[in-house]
C-alpha cells in the first residue's frame, strides 16, 4: 500500500515482474494444474502423494508425513523460505470484537484470555502456531533441541519469525484477496496481461476499501 494506508500499489513494476515469472512457470507446467484454485490443505495433500515436488506450508505437519507417507517422510528437506528480501513471510491471525456487539465487556475480556501469554503458549503447544506476545519465543520449547525432527523444524521456524515481515496489509480483506487470486488467475490463463491483471486487481482493492 501507499504511506498513507489509502490505496494498493501492488502493481508496480516489481509486482508486474512477479506475475510475469509465475505465468512463465505455468505455461512450462512448472506449476500444479490446480494451482489457479490449490488451498493450503489441497497442496499439503499433493506433496503428501508426491505430486508436487516443494510444498511452501500446509495444514499437514511432520508427524502427519511420518504415519501417511514414510518414505517422502524420509527424504524431505528443510529450507528456509526463498525470498527476494532476506526476511521470511510470516502469516498473522488475528482476533477481533465487532463493533456491534451487545457484549462488548465480555467479549474484549476473551480476545484478553485467549491472546496472553500464558494462554497462547498452552496453544502453542497442542497445535503449530506461534504466539504473539513479546519474549514468549525466547521459552526453551521454541529455542533448544531435543533431537526430535519437528522440533528442528518447530526452532527454526521460531527464529525465523524475529526477523519476519507481514508483506499482507491489515487493510487487505478477503474480498480483495478474492480480487487479486482472480486476476492472478487471468493473466496465467492468457486472458489479460500481468500488467492489465495487477491494473484492474489494484482498481477493484482501492475501490473496496473506500467502501468499507
């Protein structure tokens, strides 16, 4: 987005030039056919098959991999996150209380219990999230090794995340995401340019936003 935070610029030329590299991996079939409409788990399950060969993240989990599929579970690697900015993508969720409810007190007193730190490290480690609250990363289950694979792989990616950057604005609701995916979608199709995609993609986003 600009500074002031009241339109995208994703159409840039660093944006065009993106777009551009993606749809020359999709006409080489580099690329999974269903890549146009592939959700996180969907891809997680096509690497879990063997299908696709790199797998950016999933609902699916190490231990996942170990019981359902042994032998890609024997031959997977690690690496850190390819970048063209040094600093890993890092996915935030948030809460938030709608400013409508009747139940404002009590509903500001749960986002309080569910997102401090005590609670978010309880989370943390029933499931694969991080938590949020400053030095919770520097505890010894997000900093020191045991031997155990996924807690390789569970360190790593804590320490990834004290350089990470959100690169998606707060601003950018699902509405837009949906823009942007359809956009994507048609400039890898051949039906528009990446130029034209992004073009139209950043139009549609601005004029959301003025109506939110």
């Amino acid at each position: 987005m600009n500074k002031e935070g009241t339109g995208f610029t994703f159409n840039d030329a660093k944006g065009v030039e993106l777009l551009t590299k993606y749809k020359e991996l999709y006409d080489a079939k580099a690329l999974d056919g269903q890549a146009l409409t592939a959700t996180p788990e969907s891809t997680g399950k096509k690497f879990l098959t063997e299908a696709v060969a790199m797998n950016p993240g999933s609902a699916l989990d190490l231990e996942k991999f170990k019981k359902d599929a042994p032998k890609l579970y024997k031959n997977i690697g690690i690496t850190p996150q390819i970048s063209n900015t040094g600093k890993d993508n890092m996915y935030v969720m948030g809460v938030m209380v709608n400013a409508r409810t009747k139940q404002t007190p009590a509903a500001v007193a749960f986002a309080h219990f569910v997102t401090d730190a005590k609670h978010q490290m309880e989370f943390a480690k029933q499931v694969a999230i991080f938590p949020s609250t400053q030095g919770s990363l520097d505890d010894p289950y997000f900093t020191k090794q045991d031997g155990k694979e996924e807690t390789r792989v569970r360190v790593a990616a804590a320490k990834s995340i004290k350089t990470a950057v959100n690169y998606t604005p707060v601003l950018f609701s699902e509405q837009m995401k949906v823009e942007l995916r359809n956009s994507v979608a048609k400039a890898l199709q051949g039906k528009e340019s990446p130029e034209e995609a992004l073009d139209n993609a950043v139009k549609n986003c601005d004029r959301l936003l003025k109506q939110s």
